[in-house]
C-alpha cells in the first residue's frame, strides 16, 4: 500500500497548497507505488526556515552534553529498526538488500561517533599582554542550516549533515530527493522519536525549482544561515553562486570522475575485485564509482580479460537477492545513462555482458536473476580503447560503465593528470585505491590529483612525530571537530557577554517505529 508523504514544518503537516504531486515507484518493479509524494512550493520552503531560526535559540540554549544524548537516542532508534529501514531503501531506491543494510549501518555509526562531541565542543584561553584582562573563546552554533541531498544515499549521506549539525545547536530543514521520499521520511520519523523539539528538524519534499527558489527566498529574509549540498555539480554551483551573494560558503559534494591507476606489478586479482565494485556497485550510481581504469600495456590484455570476466559472471537483477547491483534508481537516471551510451564510439570495444542498454526478452544478460521487463534494469559496460578527448574519459557517467584507458610509461601517465586536474574542480571525493603494488606489499599507492601533498604513509608519519613532540611537552593533541569541517560551527558574534543562561533538556523518549510505519 503507498503512502501519502507531505512536508512537515514546525513539527505539522505543511498545509499550504502543493505545488504538485510525485508517484514514488519501485525501480525493480515499476507496478509497486512506494508512495505518493506531495512536493511544497517556494514558500513552504522559506517557511520551514523561518520555523528553524525561531526554534533554534532554544534548541542552542540546551546544553551540547544533553544534545549528544539525543543523538545517542537517534542512533539506538535507527539500530532496532534497521532491517525495516534498510527492506524500505532496497525497495523504494532498488539498493540490493545487503548494500542498504550497510548504509543504515552507516547512520548508526555516525551517531556512535558524533554523540559524544556534545563534550568536544572545547574553546581556547589566549594569553593576553593587558595584566588586567583574560581571553578565551567558545563555539556558538551558526543558526539554522538547509540541508539538500540526493537519492543514491537516501539515508546514510544525510545523516552526515543532520547528526553533526543537531549536536552541534542548529537546527535543520532538510529536503530530501522527491524520488526517495519514504525513506526520508522514515529516516525523519526515527529522529524526531528521540525527542527533538518542534521546528530543530523540519522536512521538505520539493523539486529543483521549488528548493532553489525557497533557499533564495530564506537568504534574503534572513532566515538561512548555511546551506549543505550534495548533488551534481552543475547545481553545486547554482547553490554557490546564490550562497556567495550572500556571503556565505556552502557546503557542497558533488559530482567525480574517478580513475583506478593498474601498475605491471599490480596484483591483478585484487585489481579485478576493486574496479568490478567500485565501477559497478549501485550500478556505477555514485560520486565515488570507478569511471576510468589507466592501465599498463604491458598487463592491459590479462587484465581486460579478467575484468570481463567478471563483470560478464556478476549477478544483476532483483535487488532482494543477492546480487551486485540492481536497477536504475529513477526514470530520469535511466534516461541519462542511455545518452552516455551514445558516447561510444567506433574506436571503442565493448565488453562485460551478452547485451548493451536496457535489460529486456529481447535483449536479454545472461545469467539475469529476476524479471527483466519488471523495472529498470541495464547491462554493465566496459568500454576499452577510451583516449583523453573522449566525452567518456571526461565526463562524468552515472551509470553500470566503466572506461580502459591504456598508458606506456609514466610520463605518459603524467600527461593525464592535467585533463584529470581539469575534470575535478575540486579535490576528489573518493579515488578507488589501486591495486597493490607486489614489489612494496602492504604500502598504499594512489594518484594524487591535486598539489603536491606527500603519500599517504608520509602524512601519517609526520602526523605522529607532531604528536608525539606534544605529548613530550605535557600538553594534548587536537583534533579538528568534524562540525568545524561542515562549517557549522563560529566563534561568538560580538557583544556576547559570556553568561550563563537557563537551560532546558529535551525528553528523550524510547520509541519504536514498526515494520509497518516504515512501509515495509
């Protein structure tokens, strides 16, 4: 049975009138009506972050240690409805079952880490050269947060920003993807069950043009003091550009292209393993997938064979079984994935399945599991005799495909990195670690895209020789808060006098959400 999802501000039922209306259906079976969604206009939007500014002075005033009980709530919640959640994401997302089971797992761990910051959130005392004055800071939330994410994560990647922005004093309105709307809004309901006031987190299920506008709408009332995204990069930086005009930074994760370097002395084995996952897991749907695999002439042909092989031997299909990856997530990402097969050219060789394009009776996969003509299911691509001009080399494809590019020698291998440079505006999200080099067994080997930064291995050295020159002076290393890194956390405003002020806690309540709230 689906149900009927509308935004929630200030702890009710949004009431204005929608600005339309979504079917969430199962990718893996287009039949199934996971839920139909109501999506909020620009108002209900801005709305919601004028409900989030109000409540957070008091949401701020509770003490962080308090805070982190409640995130240690949230993460007990999760965990007693994780099979439940986890049946909901695999349904509604096509996530095979054991993969969203490590994402939920992943809400529970970040929790578990984060619960105990409400304890962490030290200041500093500055020696002063006036004999008559004292200096020190302390943290102050910076207010009320808007929170965007995207739906190849629906409930591990916001819980990045929700957790650590709560305990952290701000409160939230998160807005969610509208094709992943029940597991957000399951996700939701356990938090809220640990007993967070009315307005600290609200919920907004909108489309682009709604968001952008009620976060542009939120800014220019006041209302919005920080925006987090994650999505793709073109929209990362649409929501920058509008941050900039307000003088604030975002926080934005966005799109990569991710190369796998494969060296003569690689352990091909392990090299197979990591890019049949890292390109084909999720069914390549991630920032993080294995876009290009660079490797040497010399193994180039073992190690194509070995890679096809694999790929032409995983299970794909039902998502309820076990396989390596399941449908397309949405409509809209199957339609973009047939456009990057229009970037094969006919320089390019096609490996890894008995077909390309969507799984089908008359364009069958060997070895299926499942009905194909059910949902939205497409073979895995590789494509080898990719070049550096290639729209496949430089672009981003969200998608079961992955490139081979062959190099000769290393300066050859070097002449790539300005192109990778170029592709990653930013510094890389996730760069699958090559495989391991035999000759120096048990040390890491990446391609390092940007700067100069030593190896890893290097880092972590200097790091504990930093520490361990502390510790021989008494004193105790610091380690950055990861609310700092999010920017969710600012030295007082001027004019702040220090007082103490008059604290309430929230009541933490133990709530269960059962198998059938989460639509399972």
């Amino acid at each position: 049975m689906a149900s009927n999802i509308v935004s929630v501000v200030g702890g009710r039922a949004a009431q204005d009138a929608p600005a339309d209306r979504l079917t969430s259906t199962n990718p893996s079976r287009l039949t199934d009506v996971v839920a139909e969604v109501t999506l909020a206009s620009p108002a209900t939007f801005a709305a919601a972050c004028a409900a989030a500014k109000q409540a957070q002075p008091s949401w701020g005033d509770i003490p962080a240690p308090v805070r982190g009980k409640a995130i240690a709530a949230m993460g007990r919640i999760v965990e007693d409805n994780k099979q439940a959640l986890a049946r909901l994401v695999t349904r509604e997302l096509g996530k095979p079952y054991a993969e969203a089971l490590g994402e939920v797992q992943e809400i529970i761990d970040t929790c578990d880490f984060f619960l105990g910051e409400g304890r962490r959130l030290y200041g500093q005392t500055v020696p002063s050269e006036m004999p008559d004055k004292q200096l020190f800071t302390f943290r102050v939330p910076v207010g009320s947060v808007a929170v965007v994410t995207a739906g190849n994560f629906p409930v591990a990647v916001p819980s990045w920003y929700l957790v650590p922005a709560l305990v952290t004093g701000n409160t939230v309105v998160w807005k969610p993807a509208e094709y992943a709307a029940a597991s957000a809004l399951a996700l939701f309901e356990l938090l809220q069950a640990a007993g967070l006031p009315e307005g600290v987190l609200n919920i907004v299920f909108a489309d682009g043009t709604a968001t952008f506008g009620g976060l542009e709408q939120a800014l220019q009332a006041g209302t919005l003091d920080k925006i987090g995204f994650t999505g793709s990069t073109a929209v990362g930086a649409r929501i920058g550009e509008l941050a900039g005009r307000h003088l604030q930074s975002p926080c934005l994760e966005l799109g990569g292209k991710n190369p796998m370097v494969i060296t003569p002395s690689a352990d091909l084995g392990l090299a197979v393993e990591g890019a049949l996952f890292s390109g084909f897991g999720t069914a390549g749907q991630r920032c993080t997938s294995l876009g290009t695999v660079i490797v040497h002439e010399s193994i180039h042909d073992e190690f194509l064979a070995r890679f096809s092989a694999a790929v032409s031997a995983a299970a794909v299909g039902d998502p309820a079984q076990n396989v390596v990856y399941g449908p397309m997530l949405d409509q809209k990402f199957a339609t973009g994935f047939e456009e990057y097969l229009g970037w094969i050219q006919p320089h390019h060789k096609i490996l890894g399945s008995s077909g390309i394009g969507k799984i089908s009776g008359t364009n069958p996969r060997v070895g299926f599991v499942g009905d194909p003509e059910a949902g939205l299911f497409y073979h895995p691509v590789i494509v080898d005799g990719v070049q550096a001009g290639d729209a496949l080399f430089r672009q981003e494809t969200f998608g079961p495909i992955v490139g081979v590019l062959t190099y000769r020698d290393l300066g050859e291998r070097a002449r790539l990195r300005p192109v990778l440079i170029h592709l990653h505006q930013r510094p890389p999200r996730g760069v699958p670690i090559p495989a391991r080099d035999q000759r120096r067994d048990g040390q890491r080997q990446q391609l390092h895209l940007r700067g100069r930064s030593p190896p890893p291995l290097r880092r972590e050295r200097q790091v504990r020789q930093r520490q361990s020159a502390v510790r021989d002076l008494g004193a105790r290393p610091v380690h950055p808060l990861a609310g700092d890194e999010l920017g969710l956390l600012r030295p007082p405003a001027e004019g702040t006098d220090g007082r103490h002020r008059t604290h309430r806690r929230p009541q933490l309540q133990a709530h269960d959400l059962t198998d059938q709230r989460l639509g399972a």
